[in-house]
C-alpha cells in the first residue's frame, strides 16, 4: 500500500488552492496520508526560503499574479490581501494534530483552516475560529485546548521530518519511495507516480 507524508501550513494559500485533490489522488490509489503541520516560515529559514515580505518586488508581483490566476483557475474563493495574514499558525496546527489522534475528515480539516483564512476573513489563530473550523468538519471542539504541549513537540517533530525528507515549502508531499512534489500544481504528477507511469 502506497504511502504520502503530507507537509502543509494552515497559513499557506497554496495549501488552500490544493483543496482535497492530493485527497482523491491517495483514495484512487489506496494510500495512506500522514499529515504532518508545519512552521511555514521556519521551514523556509531551513532550507534556503525566504518570506514572502521579504522577497524582491518582481517575486512579489508573480507570486501575487499567480495567486489569483490559479484561484481562478480552480474556480475557488480567494482573497489575496486577507485580513488575517500573516497569523500565528501554531494554534490551529495544534488542534489539527490533537483531531488526528482521534481520527475523522482531515481533509476537510486542513481545507477548512485554509479557507477561513483566505476566503473567509477570518484569524485562525482565534479559539472560535478554531473551534468553528473543528465543528465544520465533524470534529469535537473542545480539541482546540486538548493535549496543546503533545501538539507543539508534534509540530516542531514535522517541521525536522520535513527537513530530513528534503520538504521546502508547503504544500509538498513525499511518498515512501522518496519522491517529492513540490505545490498544489503537482498534485496530477503524484497521481501518476502512483500510477506508475511518471
């Protein structure tokens, strides 16, 4: 059985546009997803990245083109200026990592946080907005305060696997082969690896 160690950030608006693909990808081949939260800007401090407020302007003006183009594209709600952006996405990270250990649609998790923040206007760092996210997608809310030190020592684990794996951004999937996919446009590249025929 196929495995994919999925490195994402709830602050990452290409996690966002990747929505649930990797998701149906996984399920048409029957492989197992580890989802694995990340510090966006750590990882980038890690491996040679650089935030995106830090780029030069012509970095900054593709990135905010291309933004809006693949949004576009999907057909999915986007705002590229949200109001809460950059947050602290340690918060949700956590509460996701304490509704994986009880199981349930991490899919719709992960796109949940994702969503609020970069079509919904909302602060995913806020308790009620991490709470609503949770109850959005069938999970119990009080995991927003549940097992918070099991949650950061997780987090701070992803962000060394990311590292070893050779992850550089979000989101990046590697399966147990080893390969990697770097973004939400490689997701039909996964697909055919798992295929066998990339």
């Amino acid at each position: 059985m196929p495995h994919i160690d999925y490195y994402f950030s709830t602050i990452s608006p290409y996690t966002y546009l990747a929505g649930t693909r990797m998701e149906a990808v996984a399920a048409k081949h029957g492989a197992t997803i580890a989802y694995k939260p990340l510090d966006i800007m750590a990882l980038f401090a890690r491996t040679g990245g650089t935030p995106p407020k830090d780029r030069h302007a012509s970095r900054q003006e593709y990135r905010a083109q291309e933004l809006v183009r693949q949004a576009t594209k999907l057909g999915m709600a986007f705002n590229l200026k949200p109001a809460h952006w950059p947050t602290n996405a340690a918060p949700s990270a956590y509460a996701f990592i304490a509704a994986s250990k009880v199981g349930g649609d991490l899919a719709e998790l992960a796109h949940g946080f994702t969503r609020a923040c970069w079509a919904e206007e909302k602060d995913i760092a806020q308790d009620d907005v991490i709470r609503s996210c949770l109850t959005a997608a069938g999970f119990d809310p009080a995991l927003a305060d549940s097992g918070m030190l099991a949650g950061a020592e997780q987090y701070m684990r992803n962000l060394e696997d990311a590292v070893n794996a050779g992850a550089f951004g979000a989101p990046f999937y590697v399966t147990d082969g080893g390969a990697r996919f770097w973004g939400q446009d490689r997701v039909e590249d996964l697909d055919l690896h798992l295929s066998g025929t990339l």
